[in-house]
C-alpha cells in the first residue's frame, strides 16, 4: 500500500515501517527514530564518525608555517596545487550527499549517516583554510585562482559529472509525476526509476575511491545491498 503523499515534504506523517522501505526512492521520511534499523550498520557508522569529530583550530600549525619558508618553488607549486586540488573535492563533498542523495533517502539510519558524513567534508575542507590562513601571507592568492586552473578543473570533472548527471535526472523525475506512479507500481514509472537508478550507482561508486575507511565502508555498503540488491 503507498503512502499518502502529494509530493516531496520535510515530514511525512503517514504511519511507516521504515524497517520495511528500500534505501531510496520510496515514501518520504517522517518521524527520526534511532531505536531500530533496518540496516544497523548505518548506525554504527554514524557514531564512528561522530567519535572522530575534530575542529582544525586545535593543531598548532607554527612549524609547518616555518617549514614552508624552506621550500624551493617547485616544491611550494606541488603543496599549493594538492591543496587547491582538496578544496575543490572537499568544495563537493560539503554540500553533495545533502543535495543529492538525502532527498530521495528512504530510511532514517542511512539519513543520519549521511548527515555526519557531509558535515565530516565540510571540517575537512575547513582544514585546508586553517592550513591557507597560517601558511600564504594572502589566502586569496590560493582561493581565487582555483577555478583558474584548467588542470584542476579537468580532474574534478570526473567527480561532478556523474553528480551532477544524478542530480538533474532526479529533479526531473521528482518535478515530474513518475514518483507518485512508481509508488503505484506503473510498469513505465519502474523503468524511468530504473534509470534513474543506474545513474545513482554510478554517481556513488564515482565517490568510492577517495575516501577515508568509515565513508568507504558506507558507500561500499550502499553499492552492494541497495544498488544491486534492489
């Protein structure tokens, strides 16, 4: 039986089994219950991330400040460009579980990870600030030349591209009426959905390569059990 929804809400106050919906692309969520999962390892996940929670003010960078002093040019290019390079992934990985993904989410454990797994991003595109402010005399001789670089660009395109291809096929289908049909088992709308779901998979199995261990166990976990089991 579907959920009695007109469309996308931020609380869905129909009575839902959320032990019992798919990963994604089912009813919206309501109630944030942390009491039983369907999939616990989410969880779990979520409170290894909160105990490794840290703020970037908390390191000392003095000697790497006077470290930096002693490099050649060549070697000041190198750091600059790697940082430059972080920036821009960390740039999306701030913002692109939250824009993308958490709006089609379907259970409250994976939303939950998800959550902290963004806000993890986002301190670690705060580091490389902390990093900027305390080792250039100007910040903005980093910060304002990033897009100027067409070799940073190239490589964070294959990054954004299969993002933003998800991104942009599922606003149409939510825009649209497919989602009200596929809750209705419409044999068209489960093609569309279909699709849709192959260019979620591969927007996540992009992002698997560059993670620490806790995120790459989730999206490993996510490829296995919802984007091929489902």
């Amino acid at each position: 039986m579907r959920s009695k929804v007109e469309g996308m809400t931020v609380f869905n106050t129909t009575q839902l089994d959320s032990t019992k919906q798919k990963m994604f692309f089912g009813p919206p969520l309501g109630v944030q219950r942390y009491d039983k999962f369907k999939y616990p390892v989410f969880d779990k996940l979520t409170q290894q991330q909160l105990g490794y929670f840290w703020r970037p003010e908390e390191v000392s960078l003095q000697k790497d400040r006077a470290d930096y002093q002693t490099l050649n040019a060549a070697q000041k290019h190198i750091f600059t460009s790697n940082l430059k390079y972080q920036i821009l992934l960390d740039s999306v990985q701030g913002r692109g579980p939250g824009m993308a993904f958490m709006p089609y989410c379907s259970l409250p454990e994976l939303e939950g990870a998800m959550n902290i797994w963004q806000t993890m991003e986002m301190v670690h595109s705060r580091s490389y600030t902390h990093i900027i402010k305390n080792v250039y005399a100007d910040p903005s001789e980093v910060f304002d030349k990033i897009l100027d670089d067409e070799k940073i660009l190239s490589r964070a395109k294959s990054v954004t591209h299969a993002y933003d291809e998800f991104l942009q096929a599922a606003q149409e289908w939510g825009a649209g009426n497919m989602w009200e049909h596929q809750l209705d088992g419409v044999p068209l709308a489960q093609d569309e959905l279909h699709e849709l779901k192959r260019k979620l998979y591969r927007a996540v199995a992009n992002l698997s390569y560059r993670f620490v261990p806790v995120t790459l166990n989730m999206l490993v976990y996510l490829l296995h059990n919802y984007l091929i089991l489902h």
